[in-house]
C-alpha cells in the first residue's frame, strides 16, 4: 500500500522530471495573483504548474495512474494516448486517425476515450506495445444535438458518466446526464441533472450558459469536481449532481482546463491547453485536509 506522504510527494516528483521525447518539462511553484477562495483541503494559490511539449498543446483528457505514479492523456484532434512517466522514459501509442477527443479515463487497466459527440473508445493492451480498439456509439440522442467534453467513472453506480457540455434539451437551466456500462458496452439514459440556476445564484447571477470541460470524483471525499474554462469556475457536487459550492479560478492559471484527475490522497491534477498564448501545462494542488 503506498503512503499518503508517496502520493502528496508527486507534485515535487513526478511534473518536474516527465519529459516527452528529447523534450524537457518545466516546473514553478506557489503562483499568487489573485485572492481566491478554494474548496476544502485545497489552497487554489499554491500550485505546482509544470510546462508540457508542443505537442501535447491541445492536452484534454488526463488519467492519474498509481502504479507508478505516472498520468495518461490524450489530445484533442490527435488519435495518440500518451503516458508521461518520472523516470524519463514517456510513451504513446497510436488508437485513432483523428477526431474531437475530449477525455480519457482508466478503469482496470483499459481506457475509455470520449468523443464530443457522445461516442466512447474502448483501448486495451494486447501486448506492450499494440491496443486493441472497440468503439460504442452514443445512441440516446433522438433528434436533439448534444456535445460532451465530460467522462469520469462513478464506482458507486460502476457506471461512466457523461456529462453535457451543450446539450439542445437543456435550456441553460440544467446539465443532463448520461451512463455508459463499461461492462455491457450499453448507455442509458439521463440519470441525474445539474442544477445550472444554482451555480448561477452562487455567483451572485440571474442566468448562465454554465459549459463544463471535465469533472471527476475525489477519492478522499466523494464529490464531484467540475471545472469550466469558458466560465472560469470549479464547482462541486455530490455524485448526484446536489450543488454544493462555486468557486471563481484564476484565468492566468487555468488558462485553458480540459482535464481533471485526482491520485489517491487527493492530489488534485488538472490540464491546461495552450490556448491563444502560452503552452500547455498540468498543474497539480496537493490535498492538506486533515
């Protein structure tokens, strides 16, 4: 069993030595610029923010892997899974031409990769170096257009969530949920909803077009975390999708956040895309909750 120290310890281990490639990472510390209020156990002030290669610039889904304290993650147009290791010798491997890909998770060592359109690819390991391929295709659209950046594991239900990004049925008012049972290979229908009017009068707003880009569970406390680069806001739930808070990010850090996974003791890890200026960087907030 790996202490809490081991997986606390992987903001100074593990992004300051990955490397892709010949290409070395970068690494600063505690980033302070703006006052911010940050959810329990987390200082949204103290970051660990760790540059990536050029060609992880449209970074997306990231998954942490606590075997060996690695992260995996995919890119947004790029049909490659990369993993990103400490001890320099990082890897990928080629599963698709190309397409939207938006996340990633790893479940029992076989990664599901999501599409914008609500279709799911199955990756497993045949050998070391050879993926085997299975695709699902989203079938619970009928005539209304939906867009998903959002796929996380619920072991609760052990099913994969899906959530709207920009779903027509919505109407601005609610986020709606979709499973997908990575046992059966079968998606269902809406399961629970977000409640977007909630999230709008936390922020002192009337309306909002609230447009997540990923979420995932907290091992440490079981709530959802959902983070949105277009509105620049981490908002937490319960797995039901109950509000619990918002809190404002700052954009100079979260420049462009379209990945979230979290290790075993909370460490909170976060991608973000380059965006119109800048790199591509992982930032990482290490949990302090007593």
């Amino acid at each position: 069993m790996h202490s809490d120290y081991m997986y606390d310890s992987f903001k100074n281990i593990l992004f300051c030595c990955m490397t892709l490639g010949i290409v070395a990472l970068s690494c600063s510390t505690n980033i302070e610029r703006i006052a911010v209020v940050s959810p329990e156990g987390y200082n949204l002030k103290a970051v660990v923010q760790t540059k990536l290669p050029l060609e992880l610039d449209e970074i997306s889904g990231v998954a942490y892997y606590p075997v060996d304290s690695s992260l995996f993650a995919i890119n947004d147009e790029k049909g490659w899974l990369y993993k990103l290791k400490k001890d320099h010798k990082s890897k990928r491997w080629k599963f698709s031409k190309g397409a939207d890909f938006e996340d990633v998770v790893l479940l029992d060592s076989v990664f599901y990769v999501l599409q914008s359109n609500g279709n799911i690819i199955r990756l497993s390991f045949s050998s070391e170096n050879t993926i085997a391929v299975q695709q699902y295709y989203f079938d619970q659209q009928g005539d209304s257009k939906n867009e998903f950046e959002i796929l996380y594991f619920d072991s609760t239900r052990q099913k994969l969530i899906l959530i709207c990004k920009d779903c027509e049925s919505d109407k601005k008012k609610f986020l709606t949920t979709f499973s997908f049972d990575p046992y059966t290979g079968k998606y269902t229908g809406s399961i629970f909803s977000i409640n977007v009017e909630k999230i709008a009068s936390s922020i002192g707003e009337k309306k909002l077009r609230f447009k997540p880009s990923a979420a995932s569970i907290n091992p440490r406390n079981g709530l959802l975390y959902i983070i949105s680069a277009i509105n620049e806001l981490l908002v937490v739930t319960d797995v039901n999708g109950n509000f619990k808070n918002a809190y404002k990010i700052d954009k100079s850090i979260f420049k462009q956040p379209e990945g979230i996974t979290f290790t075993p003791a909370g460490g909170m890890i976060i991608s973000n895309e380059a965006g119109d200026a800048g790199v591509a960087d992982i930032l990482y907030f290490a949990y302090n909750k007593k």
